[in-house]
C-alpha cells in the first residue's frame, strides 16, 4: 500500500464504562455502561496483528481506560511489542500507584481532559461535580512522578467564551500540549447540536488561534476537528509574508490533509468496529471479523475518504482542498453524508456555483 496511507496513530477504546457522563460523548458511556469484547487475551491479539503491517502510536481510551483493571497489563504488552503507548483519561482515579504503574507499563504520554478554567464550567461539562480537582490532582500527581501530560479541552456555546481561559491554564499547569476541540456532535452530542459553536465564532476562534499560536513558544498548540484552520492558516501566512509549507497534502506526519480521518489515523471501539476517527459514527468494520490491516487498506469507507477529488459541494472545488478537505464526521452527522461539504466552513471558493 502507499506509504501516504500509513497507520501512524490509533485510539483505542479498551471499555465504554466511564465514571462520568460527559455532555458531548461520542458513546454515551456511563459507569454502566459494558466493558466491551476485549477480553485481555483478545487485546493480546490484537495487538500483534497490529504489528504485522504498522507501529502506530496507540492511545489506550474508553470511556475511562483505568477502570478496566488489566489496563497495564495491556500498556506493558503493547510497549512490548514496540509501540509507542499513550492513555487519555479524565483524570479523576489518577493516584500515586497508578502513576508507578503507568511508568512501568511505558505509558510514554497522557491526555487530560479540561473543558472549563473553573469547577462550574469544567464540571457542568463533564456532568460531575469534583471532576476539575480531579484533573488539578492528576496534573501535580503526574509532575510529581515525572510524567509527561497534554490537555485536551472540548468546546461548546456554553464554554467557548473560556477558550483563553482554558489556554492560559494548560500552560500554567505545566502540559506539554494542549489541543483544541471543537467538538462533532456524535453519541450524546448529538443532544446539542444546538449548542454548536457557529460558523461565525468559528472563524473568529480558529484566527484567534492562529495569532495564538504564531506568538507561542512555551508549549505546542493545535486546533483539532477544524481542518479549515489550515486555509487560515495559509491565507494569514501568506499575508504576512511568511512560507506556507506548514501543512500540506504530504505533511511530515505522514500524508492527508487537515482532517486526516481514515488517511493516517483511526479508532477502534470496545466491540471491535473501526472508524476513521474518534467521532465518525460509521463503521469501516469489525476487527474480530476481519484483520485491522484488510480493514485499513481495502474497506470501501478508508478508500472513499482518500478519494480527495469525490468530495462534495465547495470542498470539492476548494482550492484548499489539500491542506483542509473538511471535518468528514462533521458533514456526516449534520447532512447525512461524509462526502459533503464542511457544514460549519465561511469559506465560498471563487470557483464555486451554489447548488452545482
């Protein structure tokens, strides 16, 4: 296969069961709900058929990855094996024995997750009261075993205006990265779609970050699910005179374009289905049916989204179309199709005819 379409990071949602019951989960996952099918034998042979064909970086998930009591045991093997072993948990059961047992295991990274810059707005979000000093207490806990951490913070109307806020903290607690959601209304989302951050603020929100980020040195920033921060990111840089190499169709990540769902990353959930990414709610198929690899290379879902040239409405004729292409998940879960435009881009193409 063209080494373009590598497998260069995967999550993977070891159970469904979480301990909180966020407003935007992709799975509507609650302390009820199941672990999955991945018995740790299975989990084993999961990942050595990973193996056979990629060393993506992989992302143990859920729901809430620690409650699944065999989770380092799954880390361990997976370093093993040669991979580079990451976790994203919501902080809250983070303790001094876990942070030992995430060194041991090889855990190499960790991602929080932070939606608010205060208990009432983070833990209105996460639908948890005492889920804000959960992540404070992880964040020294990991400082103090020297483990490194990034934040990832979702956002929402009911947050947005805490964008700054929740930047300014990710640094002052020391993250290594913080990355920006704007979130795709998928699972329990789709219960606020009305609460989407509009078009509008969008654009206001991707140039604020690309100010943002132009004059930051201390700690990595990425805007994620707003693959249209790239044509942002090219016309202001061009603008200003500067080179726009930053982001193109073979990017040193390993090829795609802004939204690289199904090009260089995917997700497998706790029953075995692969997405192309974390919030795209069609399946490409089921690993306990046919192999990941045959899935990656070969399932009409992957090929369709590789297709650039297929796509639909002005991100089909957008000059951009390289660097950016449009959230697919995004346009399938608001217009019912992931070869339609990006729903919540301004951006009219100049070659663009309305309704063609």
């Amino acid at each position: 296969m063209d080494k373009i379409w590598e497998l260069k990071w995967m999550a993977w949602e070891v159970t469904s069961k979480c301990n909180l019951r966020c407003v935007h989960c992709r799975s509507y996952s609650d302390i009820n709900s199941p672990e999955g099918k991945f018995t740790i034998d299975k989990c084993y042979r999961f990942l050595d058929d990973i193996a056979e064909f990629a060393k993506p970086v992989i992302v143990l998930s859920g729901g809430e990855p620690l409650l699944r009591k065999d989770i380092f045991d799954i880390a361990s093997y997976g370093t093993e094996k040669g991979f580079r072993m990451c976790m994203a948990t919501n902080g809250v059961l983070v303790d001094d024995e876990i942070c030992e047992k995430m060194k041991n295991s090889g855990i190499k990274i960790v991602s929080l997750s932070l939606d608010g810059s205060n208990d009432q707005i983070h833990d209105n979000f996460r639908g948890q009261k005492g889920a804000f000093q959960g992540v404070m207490n992880a964040v020294e806990l990991f400082k103090k075993h020297g483990i490194k951490f990034i934040i990832n913070s979702s956002f929402t109307k009911r947050n947005q205006d805490d964008i700054k806020n929740v930047y300014s903290l990710a640094k002052k607690l020391g993250a290594t990265a913080w990355y920006m959601f704007l979130i795709v209304p998928t699972g329990r989302g789709e219960e606020i779609m009305n609460e989407l951050v509009s078009k509008e603020d969008y654009e206001k929100i991707l140039n604020w970050h690309y100010e943002m980020e132009r004059d930051e040195s201390e700690i990595l920033v990425r805007p994620t699910c707003a693959p249209q921060y790239y044509r942002i990111w090219h016309e202001r840089s061009k603008e200003e005179g500067k080179g726009a190499e930053r982001r193109s169709l073979t990017f040193s990540t390993g090829g795609g374009k802004g939204c690289i769902a199904g090009q260089t990353i995917c997700f497998v959930n706790s029953d075995g289905d692969v997405y192309p990414c974390s919030y795209f709610p069609f399946s490409a198929g089921n690993i306990f049916k046919e192999k990941l690899q045959n899935i990656w290379e070969h399932s009409t879902l992957f090929k369709d989204l590789r297709n650039f040239k297929a796509y639909e409405g002005k991100c089909g004729v957008c000059k951009y179309l390289g660097v950016c292409g449009g959230c697919r998940a995004r346009a399938y879960a608001v217009d019912g199709s992931y070869m339609k435009e990006e729903p919540f881009c301004e951006y009219i193409p100049s070659n663009y005819k309305c309704g063609v």
